[in-house]
C-alpha cells in the first residue's frame, strides 16, 4: 500500500513538473484601448493564425501563447481609425503594450 501512494505522489510531481515547464514557455501580453466605445474587436496575429483578445473594461489579454514576432489589430467602429502594432513576444514574459489611444477619420 505504501508503495503504492509513493508511485501515485511520483507520478503526481512529475505531471506537474511538465505543465510548470510548458507554462515558463509560453508568453502573455495586454494592451489598453482609449475611448473603449470605438473598440469593436482586437485581433493577436501571429503567422496565418489569428485569436480575438478578450475585453475587461478596456484592457485586452492573450495569455498562454508562443512567443515570437506578434502583431495586434484594432478595429474600430466609425468615425475611428483601426490600427495595427508589432512587437516581439519572449517567453515566460507577460508584456504590457501600454495604452493605444484611437485616432478619427
């Protein structure tokens, strides 16, 4: 029996072990978006693969992602201009991309 909890606290550890390595990996990163009225969608683009960010209270995130070369969309709803920003992603960093604020037509 004791043999048996042993294994079970080993293999316990060691799944554990794994996803700690997998998440020091990945990366996050989140930008704020003034006036958040004119915000209809922020987009993260990496390659051909694209993810909406998600919106709380005018802050947008991307968490657990590949680090690398990164670019955000901003679109806009009228009379407001979309934009888009580069930025390079490493890993285990959680990157603050600042405030971005939108320009008008």
């Amino acid at each position: 029996m004791r043999n048996t909890i042993v294994q079970l606290v080993l293999v316990i550890i060691g799944i554990s072990s794994i996803h700690a390595v997998r998440l020091m990996q990945t990366a996050s990163f989140h930008v704020r978006v003034f006036p958040t009225t004119a915000v209809d969608r922020v987009w993260a683009i990496q390659g051909h693969d694209s993810v909406e960010m998600t919106n709380v209270q005018g802050e947008y995130y991307l968490r657990s992602i590949n680090p690398g070369e990164w670019q955000v969309s901003v679109e806009t709803n009228a009379p407001y201009r979309g934009s888009r920003y580069d930025m390079t992603v490493r890993p285990g960093i959680d990157k603050d991309l600042g405030e971005v604020r939108l320009e008008r037509d």
